[in-house]
C-alpha cells in the first residue's frame, strides 16, 4: 500500500475507536461477512447521493412502488450515466399515476402498476432472459423454475437469446389483467386499453425480480400465468408468471386455450411509439 493510503487506513481506525468500536469487534468485522455487508451497504447508501430522476419520483410515489436508476446502483453495483431521465416531463407521469386504474375500480394507477427503470446493459452485457438467468442462478432465491443451461424448452428461442426490452422505463400492471382469465389470445387482446401494450417475457421478468429484491421478498403474480407478445416456433404466444417459491415459470400455451390461470399482461405505453 501507499503512504497515502496506509494513512487513511489508520485515520479510519482511529475514527472508529474514537466511537467506541473495540479491536475484537474490528476482527470480527473481517470474519463475519454478513456484518462486513451490512456495513458496507450503510456506507454506501449515506455516500451515494441518489439520482435526481429517484428524488422526483420520491415525490409522486412510495419507495416500495418504483425501482429506480439509485436502486439498480445500491442492489446491483452498476455504473450508470448521469444524465438519465424519465420518458415524460414530472407532472405528466403524476397526472397518469393519479388518474383512475381501468382495471381495478376505485384504485389508482399508482396503487396497481409497478415503475421501473432498465439499463441499456447490465455490466455490459445485454439484458436478455439467459442474462437474467446468469443474475438468479437456480440455487438462490428468487429464482426461475427451469434454465436454459438444464436444457429448459427455450433454450434455443430467439426471444429467450436475443431479445430485449424496448424502452428505458415501464409502468406495468401487478399481474394479470383481471377479466383476462380463461380467454383465448384474440379474445384477451379485446379487452386492452388503447393506450397499453403487451409485454416480452424480458419485460415481465424485471417486474417481478426487481421488486422482490427492493421489497425484502415481496412477490408479484405468484399463483397467474400471463400470456407475453413472444411467440414459439408453433406461432403460440408464450407464457410467464407462478413466481412462487420453486421459480418464475415460462410456457407456451396454444392461443385457443382458455386456462383460468391464464391471463394477459400490460404496461402503460409511456412513449410516442405504437405497436
């Protein structure tokens, strides 16, 4: 080590003696990692200012109803650039979150959908669905329920190896969109608001990933399927969801089926863009 840093070494050591830490403490802080984390992770958060978007979005929302760019930082270590902004001016997005849900009656936007932000990369890699894999191995928690590395039915698709989100933020519903359950695809498809869309299975996953690990477990959707705009080889629309404890389940189901577990996803169109 430097001169330099032995002694910002020994002004942090005698910082913490000053308040009272021990030596044996000190040497149980480098045994114990879980106390080593929790340390960290406090330092951290008092050290990293959060991004300008998080402390508007603080503003309209609850800390548990968004993941943000600070989020992506605290939980994930990634580098992220300055500049990041929302995809509408503050007080548009506030008009939507404060306006009526059309699926829930007498609830909010803000009180039914989840927002959250996405990465162009993830540590300089693509956020695909074998991405998200390689980021919640099988032995974790939470986790999906097959991999494409154990031979899961997907592992060739090209929506599961090449496909990405479209945009930088969603606003998505909770779940499947109620009314949707035991429909076929076209009939489904009828009951979606104009100014909504229908998610890639790598743009459920983030909802409900995301947000267990913001909100200490919290799962989203643990018992639906919802059916996704991908498709398989047969031209099926495939389906995701059943976040319970053995995994984040992805099927295929024939467009014609009508299951009661079986519904639709959507999110919020909160871009210029058309599908």
């Amino acid at each position: 080590l430097e001169n330099g840093s032995l002694i910002q070494i020994e002004a942090t050591i005698k910082a913490l003696e000053d308040a009272g830490v021990t030596l044996d403490q000190l040497a149980l802080l480098r045994s114990d990692k879980t106390l080593a984390k929790l340390v960290a992770d406090f330092i951290i958060e008092k050290t990293n200012k959060p991004c300008e978007v998080d402390v508007q979005l603080l503003a309209i929302l609850e800390l548990d109803r968004f993941f943000g760019p600070t989020d992506w930082v605290r939980h994930y270590g990634v580098e992220l650039p300055k500049n990041i902004t929302l995809p509408m001016p503050i007080e548009k997005l506030q008009e939507i979150l404060e306006s009526p849900c059309p699926f829930v009656k007498g609830k909010r936007v803000k009180e039914t959908h989840y927002l959250f932000y996405l990465p162009a990369d993830f540590k300089g890699f693509s956020l695909t669905v074998k991405q998200w894999q390689k980021m919640y191995p099988k032995n974790n928690q939470p986790r999906f329920y097959s991999y494409m590395d154990d031979d899961a039915w997907y592992r060739g698709s090209r929506f599961a190896n090449k496909n990405t989100a479209r945009f930088s933020w969603f606003l998505m519903f909770e779940g499947v969109i109620p009314g949707t359950e035991s429909r076929k695809w076209v009939e489904q498809l009828k009951l979606k608001p104009e100014n909504y869309c229908v998610p890639k299975v790598v743009e459920c996953i983030p909802m409900h990933f995301l947000a267990f690990q913001k909100n200490n477990g919290q799962r989203i959707n643990n018992k639906m399927w919802g059916r996704t705009c991908d498709v398989d080889s047969e031209v099926n629309h495939v389906d995701a969801g059943d976040f319970a404890n053995d995994g984040f389940d992805i099927g295929k189901t024939d467009d014609s089926n009508c299951d009661s577990k079986l519904g639709l996803f959507l999110f919020r169109n909160l871009s210029n863009l058309e599908f």
